[in-house]
C-alpha cells in the first residue's frame, strides 16, 4: 500500500502533461475536470497510504521511496526520492484535499475564461510541487518543490497579465522569495559541509537518539549549537520569504491581483505553508539552537499582531483576508518557535479549511456583485446569498476562536504552547486573538448585514453580469463586467444583462463551500487539547525532540481557554455592534488607515539596499571587472595571434629557414658547453 506514494506526486503531474499537450483541444470543461481528477486522485491516494500507516507500530512508519537517482557527484548523491512518515503524510492530506475542493469550485469560476485551459495547467503543477516539496527525502529535492511553487506563483498571480497591477503583483512575488531563498541555499552549503549529505535520515537522524517516552531525545554533542543556530536560521530566511513574515510578507497582499481560486491555494493549502513545514521538518536541528526557536517565536507572535492591526482597516474583501493569512501564519511561527511543532501543525491544517471556505466564498460574492470587491459598496447580502453566508460565517466564527469551531481548538492550542513558553509572547498572541474576532466580524457586518450597498456600486445593466447569469451558467464573472481595472479579470466583454439581484452561484462553486465549512466545524476533533482526545500529538510526536517547557495545570489550561474566548467574543461584539453601517471612519484611526506605511517602509528597508547592491553589481562587478578580464584576456590573446601568426605564412622556404637558424643555435650552444 506505500506504493501509493507514488501515485500522490504522479497524478498531478499527468494532469498537468495532459493538460499542457491537449489542454486547448479539450477545451472548457474538459481540462477543468482532467485537472480536477487528478486532484482528486492524488487525494484517494493520500488516504490509502495514511490509512496503511495506521496500521504500523509507531517506529514502522518512516519508509523512503527511490523513484532514480538525480545526480551522484563526487561525495554527494542526490535521488529523487520520496518521504512517507506521519508528517509528509499529514501533509500531504490536507493539501489534497483543500486542493481538489480549490479545483472543483475554479471550474465554475473560470468559466468562459480564455485562459481556461492554461489556469488548470497551472493548478496541476501548483499542486505536483508542492508535494514534492513535502514528501522530498532530502533538502535538494525539497528545493525543487520550493521553487516549483514559486514559479507557479508567479504564473497565476499574474494570470491576467494584460492588467499591469497584476504582472507587477507577479514579479514582486517571484522576487520577494527568491531573497529568502538566498538563505535556503547557503543552509544547503553548511549542512552538506558538515554532515556530508542533504539526505534527511543522515542530516537530522545523526542528531537525535532512541525514543524517550515516544518523543526522540537529542544526541549530546551531534551538532555545536554555533552551527545549528546558523543552519537553522537561514534556513528560517528562506521560511519568511516563502510564508510571508515580517519583513518580507510584502507579497502575500499583492498576490490577490490573481483570481480567487489561487488566493485560496497559495494562502490556504500550499504555498505559504512550506515555511512552516520546513521548520518543523527540522525540529531536531532547532533543538539544538534555542536562540533560533526565540527568534522565530518573536518574528511569529509580532507578524500576527502587525498583520492583524492592518486587516482592521482594509475595505478589499481579498486583502482582508490576505492580512488575516499572513497573522495565522505568525501564530503557527510561534507555535514553532515555543518548540510545540504539534500545535503549529495543527494550526496549519484548520487553518486549511476555514481559509479556504473564507476565499471561496469571498470569490462567490464577487460574483454576486459584478467584481467589486470594495467591502464598503456591499451589505445586506446574507438575504441574497444565504449558503455562501452560512458558510462564511462558520469559517469567521473559527478564526475568531469561537467554540466549538476547530479553529477555537487550534488556536487555544498555540497559545497554551506559547504561555509556558514565554507570557510576553502569549500576551501579544492574546491581543492578536481579540483583533481578529474585530476584523473579521468587521468583514462580516459590511458585506452581509446592514444596508444593501451593492446596487448604487453595480455598473449600469447593459454592462452588468449578475447572479441569474451565475445561477444558469455558474459561470466565471471576473473580467467580464467592463474595464480590466475595475474587475478581477483581463476586461473581456460582458454577456447580456439578465437580473439584477445577487444569488448563490452554481452547484461547482457551492459544493466545496458546504464541503470546507464541514471541515471547519468538525476538523478540531483532529487533535482536542482536552479530554486526551490528542490523535494527531500521538501520531506526530515520535518526529520531535522534546521540549524543555514548564507543564501547566489543567485548571490554568481552562482559564487561558476561557480568557480567549472572552477577548475574542469582546472582539466580535464590538465589531458587529460599529459597523452594521459602512460609515465609521472615526473607528479606523489614521495610523490604521495608513497601516500601508509599513510595506512600503519595508519595500524601501529591503529593497532599496539590494536594488542599489544589485546595481553595483552589474554595472561595477559584472560589466566592468569581470567583463573587463574577461575581454582583457580575449584582446590580449587576439593580439598575441597576430604576432604569433605572422611565422605561420605557408612557405616551404620560410619553414626551412627557421628549421637552420634553429640548427645553428642548438649547435652553437652546444660547442659552447663543450668548451666550457
């Protein structure tokens, strides 16, 4: 049954060849549904080889799959190999499955698009490196999957390129990471100079022992804490580049210039999850380097709390949200960070599902409304779209830790790892929970409560496309509304005018809402922190080393619970209660209104130097000192020849006078020897 395996990496990349030969003959909605079954696939597969590993002991579930050899040099071999124990498998179930539900909803979406084929084309390979990058037996082949993810990235967040916000969105992205990448690769470097591998068993299983009380213990003397802490924290580089945290979270927001459906997947179920994957991949080195572990909790706890002060004042749907991702994945950092890998895992998959059903149904009222997404121009939808409004309220009731939600549970995880680990930590957690429950009940009040906005918003009815269009055709709304900066698409022309009140989309796009917000509602029983209802610690644990942290009672475990849920629900009250109207510009501050300034402080911190470095470099180093050997030494050649070629004239003549003077001089110093 581990044979599967190989099936979860193969079937997206079938979908995708497939695709990519035949897509275009295929045509709408054929190549939707070949990428879709793929997905689909790839996520039975998942499920069969979790549901063999079940049924192992605990030390039988590490197993590598060769599938050949990538490149053997000198003393590094590298294979192309496959990864299956409980953390790849978790993995790579989640990612499946949100996956498949963002491909089934994209074929309603996209409907009528002119890209359609090339979007799925996309997906597929989206998908192909992102389980490469979790079921990778080695770093090497791990960094192929990374910037698999990267180039796809940068292909559907600029899928509509005609619009240059969106190509610029694309480019800042694709360069944002690769500065984290830097990182990524001189980690490689240390690590095969000091273990002479980048094979995950003989790279972090030299560092821990045995199995103490089922978790694994550290290797005394395996590693000098000097050379963990500079793996691991460029390493953590290479994690805030590609999840997005302080300083280089710059491109997450921008990246909502794609269509929705990739918003979902990048925030919700590959992409910015790699980093933290990859930091509890290598939880084993981190116990090794504390001053890394603080170093990521810190960045974690002050990206969630600076991430959350900025979505309290965005009026784009998609940009709330994207804010609300780049907070989560802080509280994940820092679940990492306090050395409770479990909990930031946890996280991360709730995290899966009610991030995904708030982008798909964020999707579904942009529909509704002829591609606005300008919160402000929304409201009183919940009596015109009262599935997509279900839906996203239980998804905003789990982010904002209202029990019994699963986001309640994991989050209220997180934070018990972070109050043993250090209170001031916590308390920023804490604060960060309570700004949560405001914005996105924010979000909540101006789009689907209060006074109907939307219609003085909508273009006028012969250009309008509106939801009777949707329910008939379930089709894809973005772009075909007008102008290609008002709307998410490339500006095609718009179908005829049909109606004018909004309604739920078509069953494509609503299944997977009712899909994810069961999730959301039943996905805590995963790993309940109370009543040892614990599967998912019991089945990850064996991976970690263990923890130095203080154990806290059971009572302190109810107080901080209920301490979170009373923040959270004084959050959201406050947040229904102020804007049941749009109208409350005394609420958003100016230091809130103009909470951009930081990116754009950044972009000048970080950029600026590495433009002005980048500069020196090509025009100083490049051009001037390495071309300058370089066309030194070709001139010096160049003139040497002719010199040099002047003997090689081709007479007969020539040749034999040379062979005599030659003679002559030998000759001669030989009698001078002689007489000497």
């Amino acid at each position: 049954m581990v044979n599967a395996a190989y099936a979860i990496v193969a079937l997206p990349l079938l979908g995708f060849i497939i695709n990519l030969i035949w897509g275009r003959r295929l045509g709408e909605p054929l190549a939707g549904w070949v990428g879709t079954l793929a997905a689909a696939g790839t996520f039975v597969a998942a499920i069969i080889v979790w549901v063999h590993m079940l049924g192992l002991p605990s030390a039988d579930r590490v197993a590598e799959l060769n599938i050949f050899t990538w490149f053997p040099v000198a003393g590094l071999k590298v294979n192309a190999a496959l990864l299956v124990d409980p953390l790849s498998m978790t993995m790579a179930l989640f990612v499946t499955g949100v996956s498949t539900a963002i491909h089934l909803y994209s074929i309603g979406y996209m409907h009528r698009d002119p890209g359609f084929d090339r979007f799925f084309i996309y997906l597929n390979l989206f998908l192909f490196s992102m389980l490469v990058l979790v079921m990778s037996n080695n770093f090497l082949f791990n960094f192929l999957g990374w910037e698999g993810v990267g180039f796809c990235s940068y292909g559907l967040v600029g899928f509509w390129f005609q619009r240059e916000i969106a190509a610029v969105a694309a480019k800042k992205a694709f360069i944002t990471n690769r500065v984290g990448d830097v990182g990524f690769l001189i980690a490689m470097f240390f690590i095969f100079y000091h273990f002479s591998s980048l094979n995950y068993a003989n790279v972090l299983g030299t560092l821990v022992h045995g199995h103490a009380t089922g978790l694994l213990a550290a290797r005394p003397g395996a590693i000098s804490g000097t050379t963990a802490t500079a793996i691991t924290l460029l390493l953590f580089m290479g994690a805030v580049g590609k999840s997005a945290q302080i300083p280089l979270y710059i491109w997450l927001p921008d990246a909502m210039e794609g269509p929705t459906p990739i918003s979902a997947l990048i925030h919700a179920a590959t992409m910015v999850t790699a980093g933290v994957y990859l930091m509890a991949r290598v939880a084993p080195m981190l116990h090794y380097a504390p001053s890394t572990s603080l170093v990521i909790a810190c960045f974690g706890a002050g990206t969630a709390f600076l991430a959350a002060t900025i979505a309290c004042a965005q009026d784009d749907i998609k940009k709330t949200l994207a804010y609300s991702t780049i907070s989560q994945l802080g509280y994940m950092f820092l679940a990492v960070g306090a050395g409770d890998y479990v909990a930031g895992i946890f996280h991360m998959l709730t995290h899966a599902f009610f991030k995904a059903l708030l982008f798909l149904a964020a999707g579904a009222v942009i529909h509704a409304v002829a591609d606005n997404q300008d919160m402000k121009k929304m409201g009183g939808l919940a009596k015109y779209l009262p599935l997509t409004a279900i839906t996203f309220a239980i998804a905003w009731l789990s982010i904002s830790d209202i029990p019994p939600l699963a986001g309640f549970w994991s989050k209220d995880d997180v934070l018990q790892g972070a109050f043993q680990y250090n209170k001031v930590l916590w308390a920023i957690g804490f604060l960060t929970a309570g700004l949560t429950a405001y914005y996105m009940s924010r979000q909540f009040s101006l789009v689907f409560r209060g006074q109907a906005r939307w219609e003085e918003a909508r273009p006028a009815p012969v250009g309008a496309f509106t939801a009777d269009v949707h329910a008939e055709e379930g089709g894809h709304d973005a772009g075909h509304t007008g102008p290609a900066e008002e709307g998410e698409g490339p500006g095609l022309p718009a179908p005829p005018h049909r109606g004018l009140r909004p309604r739920d989309s078509s069953w494509l796009m609503s299944a997977p809402l009712v899909v994810l917000a069961i999730a959301t509602v039943l996905g805590g029983g995963i790993d309940f922190p109370f009543w040892n209802f614990d599967f998912l610690n019991r089945f990850l644990a064996p991976l970690f080393p263990t923890a130095e942290v203080i154990t806290i009672s059971a009572g302190t475990k109810w107080a901080l619970a209920i301490a979170t849920v009373a923040v959270s629900l004084i959050g959201l009250g406050f947040g229904l209660r102020v804007w049941e109207t749009a109208d409350h510009p005394a609420l958003e501050p100016n230091f809130l209104r103009r909470a951009w300034y930081f990116d754009d402080l950044v972009s000048e911190t970080v950029s600026g130097p590495l433009t002005r470095v980048a500069t020196v470099l090509a025009v100083v180093l490049d051009s001037e000192v390495i071309d300058g050997f370089v066309n030194a030494l070709a001139g010096g050649l160049e003139i040497t020849g002719r010199a040099v070629r002047k003997v090689q004239d081709g007479y007969l003549r020539s040749y034999l006078l040379a062979f005599g003077v030659g003679v002559i001089i030998v000759l001669a110093y030989l009698s001078f020897r002689i007489t000497i």
